[in-house]
C-alpha cells in the first residue's frame, strides 16, 4: 500500500508577521547592551564575529523589504518546503554580503532601527500572495516570512552560543514555526511512514521508508527538544554526539537520522 499523502503544513500569517516582528525586537534588544568585546568574540560560524553575525540578522530581514521592491515575478519558483535545500549554494555570497554590511555599518542599532522601520512600512500593505524574487527562488511573502523564522530563531541560537549570559528569549511563534518546518523538511527529504520523529510540543513527523505503523507506539521513535532539533537539523549539533550526551532519545533499528542530516548546511 502506498504511504498517505501527507498534507502541506499551513501557518497563520498574522501570527508569523508578528513572530518576525517579536523575535527581530528580541535580538536587537540584546544586540544594543552587547560592548566591543562581546561585538568582537568569534561565533560557531567560520571565521564570523559577534558584530557580522549581529549585522546578518538584518541582513535576513531587511531582505524581505528589498525583495518587496523588486518587481513581481510572473510565477513562483519555489515551494517552502524546497526553501532548506536551496540556501547552501548561496552560502558564500551571503558571507561577503554580511562582512560588507558590518564594515559599512558601525552603528548597530542604528541599522537595526532603520531595518525595523523598514520592514513595518514595507509589509503594512503587501498581501501573502505577493511573489517575491528572492535569491533561492521566487516565492510568496507568506512562505518567505516563515523562513525568516528560521534564520532569527537560529541565529538567535547562534548569538547566545557566542556570548555567555546572553540569553536572547525566543519569541513562541518564531520558534514552533522553525521547528515545524525543519521538521516537515525531514519528512520530505526522507519520505515514508517507518519512523516517527516527536519535538515537542510543536512537531511531530513521519518520515523514513520502511513497515509503516498504523496503531499504537511506532517501532522507531526519535525525540528531542526543539532547539537540539534546530541545531540538527542546520548542522550546529552533530547526530552521534547528540545521542552521546543525551540529548536525542531514539529507539528502533530506523531511528538513526544520521543519514538524513543536517538539512541545512
């Protein structure tokens, strides 16, 4: 029997609006206390600072309004649940991009203000169904607002991992909407109904081929938080060292995702 077809995930867009609006506040907040040697601490990422890591939030966001300038593209390229996969083959322009954007821009908060401003006016009448041309793809404001979930909520992660004591809070909505699509891009990248992947409380998937459970407890589950999730699934968090210090539980001779991630690299 084939595996059920599995219903795209939908998401409130007042809601998500306000999560990027939320979590965008929440990091500039922490942004603006942070002094030069905090600014100039290294990240996980590469060779990046605290300052370029901070100058690339804006940088995510301010893409919405430079996207909703562009003209509108006749069709859209790109699904959400495509968006995961395409954003490694932009990886080295993004980096020159965000070093750019630090050196040009000492005053971080200014840049911050002037990013937020923008977005509000930009967004204050533009519908979810406007395309947008964006680097990955074209693809609707909706779906690609959802995404800017994604990059706040994990380098918002990226930020407190940098700097001890940090503590940026992660706005509810930004984080379940990350969660949930990480999570569905698993299922999509590795379809089938064998295993049943739970972070609670926001997502719960099936994905991986094999027998498919109808009843009861599946055979093979794997559950984890949503942050240890994030950090899988976009590489901060290796497989086999988040079993090693608990922070996975997985049972069943399907339950090793080690193949299937990260999702984003």
């Amino acid at each position: 029997m084939p595996p059920a077809k599995k219903r795209t995930r939908s998401y409130d867009p007042a809601k998500i609006r306000t999560a990027v609006f939320a979590q965008f506040g929440n990091v500039r907040q922490a942004v603006r206390a942070l002094g030069p040697e905090q600014l100039a601490r290294q990240t996980r990422l590469g060779d990046w600072t605290v300052r370029e890591l901070a100058a690339h939030v804006t940088l995510a966001v301010e893409s919405v309004s430079r996207n909703l300038d562009r003209e509108e593209p006749a069709k859209p390229e790109l699904a959400l649940l495509d968006w995961p996969f395409a954003t490694a083959a932009r990886a080295a322009g993004i980096a020159d991009d965000t070093r750019q954007l630090a050196e040009a821009h000492p005053d971080l908060d200014a840049l911050y203000a002037c990013t937020g401003e923008s977005l509000t006016e930009k967004l204050a009448d533009a519908p979810g169904t406007r395309l947008l041309a964006t680097r990955t793809g074209a693809m609707t404001l909706a779906d690609y607002l959802v995404t800017r979930t994604v990059e706040l909520v994990v380098h918002t992660d990226d930020l407190n991992a940098a700097v001890p004591g940090l503590d940026i809070p992660y706005d509810r909505q930004a984080l379940a909407a990350c969660t949930r699509l990480l999570a569905d891009a698993l299922a999509a990248k590795a379809p089938g109904g064998s295993t049943e992947v739970r972070v609670p409380p926001y997502a719960v998937v099936q994905c991986v081929e094999g027998p498919r459970h109808t009843r009861g407890t599946p055979p093979n589950v794997v559950e984890t938080d949503p942050l240890t999730w994030i950090r899988l699934a976009t590489g901060r968090l290796d497989w086999a060292q988040a079993l090693r210090d608990a922070q996975v539980s997985a049972s069943g001779e399907r339950a090793d995702l080690s193949a299937h991630l990260p999702l984003m690299a």
